[in-house]
C-alpha cells in the first residue's frame, strides 16, 4: 500500500469519526427520525461523506469518478461512523 492510498484511508476515517457522527445525529434529530428510517438515513449520509472523503483525497475528481471507489469508501465511512457512534451513545436510542 503507498502512502498516497494510507493517506485516503486516513482522509475518510477523519470523515467519518469526526463528521458523520456529529452530523448525522444532529440531522436525525432535527427531521424528527427514529429506528429504520434514522438508519436508512445513516446510511444514505455516509454515502455522500464517502463521495466527498474520495473527493478530498484525490480518489476521484470532476473529470474522473469512478464507481469502483465508492463502496470501499462507504464502508469505512460508515463502520467508522458506526463504531464512534457506538462508543460515544453505548445505550441504543428508541
């Protein structure tokens, strides 16, 4: 692995322990969202964090994207999202 492709990991892990948690739990409370449709929304959230983590990092560009990236980028996002969250709210909301 070079450094160019750690750095991109590292670029959406930083997205996703800092921005998605904050973020979406925020979201999810303003739109008034709850059990599956809060984690749809999730989901669909770290979706857009991954584009914009590949964005940031140099995997894809405007001239350039490629769907091959993407569910790479979604899972770390969201596992990572996951975990922070898991950590930081240890008792599952209603």
């Amino acid at each position: 692995m070079s450094s160019a492709e750690i750095i991109a990991l590292l670029v959406q892990f930083f997205f996703g322990i800092v921005g998605a948690p904050t973020l979406i739990d925020w979201l999810k409370k303003a739109f008034g969202l709850e059990a599956t449709t809060a984690l749809l929304f999730a989901a669909a959230s770290s979706a857009v964090i991954a584009i914009a983590a590949l964005f940031v990092s140099g995997e894809i560009g405007l001239t350039a994207f490629t769907w091959a990236n993407l569910p790479e980028a979604f899972g770390i996002v969201f596992t990572a999202a996951t975990l922070t969250y898991k950590l930081l709210n240890p008792k599952p909301q209603s």
